[in-house]
C-alpha cells in the first residue's frame, strides 16, 4: 500500500512539473513573441497561460502591455488592473495604467472622502483583512497567556503588569478584528469592473426602454452594485449609478 502511494504522488509531482514547465516555457515564447513585436501572438501564448488556471502579476502586466501596444483601450487597462489586485504597490504596474487610462474618453472626477472616513479607510487598506485577523488572533493569545501569568505570580508589582497587560491585548484584539472583519466586507463588496464596450448608454432601470442616465466609454473602471438577469447595476467614483448590459464590461476579480 505504501508503495503505491508512493508511487501516486510521485506521479502527481511529475505531472505537476511537466504542467508547469510547459506554462513556463509558453510564457516565455510570449515574452520572445512582444520582443519581436508580434503582439498578437504573444496574447495568444499569455492566453493558453491562463486557459491553464495560472494566474501571476507578471502574466497579466505582460498582457496589459501587449494590448497597450495594439492601442486596445479596454484591455490593456483590464489586464493593468488584474495585476494590480495582484500586487498593489507595484510602481511600473502603476506607471503603465496611468498612460493606458490616457487612452480613455470618460473624464470622471472621484467624489471626496471625508476626514473620518479617509482616516478610516486609510487604516483598514494598511493590510489585508487576512493580517487584521492573524493579528487578533495573536492578541488574544496573548491577552490568555498575560492572564495566566496573572493567576499564578505571586508577586503584587508583576500581577498587577500581567494584569494591564492582558486587558491591553484584550482591547488590541478586539480593534484588529474590528479592522479585519471591516477588511473582510469590504473586499468582497467590492465588485470592480471595466467598461469594454465603445460606448454604451447606462440606463435608469434594466431594460433598454428606461431613461437613458448617462454614458460610457471603453476603459473606464466601474463599481458593481447588483445584478438582474443580463442587466448590472454599476456605480462610478462620482457617485452616478445605472444599469447595463453585463456583456458590456468584464469583473476584475474573476480569477
């Protein structure tokens, strides 16, 4: 029996790197493909990449790029932004958006956060809600082991430390889970999408005999709010809301 199973996982770790030198090896033909400027086939390649469940920053930023390059608005953005969620704090990712965002035809200006709010939001975007929550679970710890001590020192001075100790842990906990169940609505509430229609007209209710709202142009990034049937509920930064056609922008967080 143990032979067997021996042998199955070497069999699955064989597998597995056959899988992932053969991703490697159609990343790399399409880095060689951008290099030689055959864009097109590049996109290909990064393509069959991804039709194989691989996801990476690099894989997305090189689309990105070879998008940028055939002057393809909404892609090239999309792509920038996948690897963006990807890695946020990348500055060439970053760079590259803002000239692709050039591209786009929408001039929306982003409605001002207030001070409360922006401290707020500052605080809990400083991690992710996986930190927030690894680091209440480590106060806790904590707040347990300083009561313990508590319980059993005899000493007054390191009783009453032990003691200060645990309800300060107490209080740090309860504010990193605070923070990391804030993180955690947040981030599953947050439904970002990008426009790859040429234009499209949003409209007031879902259906296309509604009052025309306002319209779009490929590239711009919107918030989805809702769902029903075909038709989405988007909202931009400035606060306008409407309802499209969901064949008409692309979810950024389908990995």
């Amino acid at each position: 029996m143990s032979m067997r199973v021996f042998r199955l996982t070497y069999l699955l770790i064989c597998f597995s790197a056959i899988a992932y030198g053969q991703h490697e090896d159609l990343f790399d033909k399409g880095v060689q493909a951008y290099n030689d400027g055959k864009y097109s086939e590049a996109i290909g390649y990064y393509e069959e990449v991804i039709k194989a469940g691989v996801h990476s920053e690099a894989l997305y930023f090189n689309l990105g790029n070879c998008y940028y390059k055939l002057n393809q608005t909404a892609p090239s953005i999309y792509y920038y932004e996948k690897a963006l969620l990807l890695d946020p704090d990348d500055s060439e990712i970053n760079n590259n958006l803002a000239f692709a965002k050039q591209m786009t035809l929408d001039a929306i200006e982003e409605l001002p956060q207030t001070g409360l709010a922006k401290i707020s939001s500052s605080i809990t975007n400083a991690m992710t809600y996986e930190q927030w929550g690894m680091g209440s679970i480590v106060f806790i710890f904590l707040a347990v082991f300083t009561f313990i001590l508590y319980y059993f020192l005899s000493n007054s001075n390191y009783k009453r430390i032990a003691l200060v100790g645990s309800m300060v842990s107490v209080l740090l906990g309860v504010i990193f889970f605070s923070f990391a169940y804030s993180g955690q609505q947040s981030y599953h509430s947050d439904q970002p999408a990008i426009v790859f229609a040429e234009k499209i007209i949003v409209r007031s209710e879902p259906n296309r005999r509604s009052e025309a709202v306002f319209e779009l142009h490929e590239g711009t990034k919107v918030q989805v709010l809702d769902k029903l049937e075909d038709w989405q509920k988007i909202q931009l930064i400035n606060g306008q809301e409407g309802w499209l056609p969901d064949t008409e922008i692309r979810l950024l967080k389908n990995f």
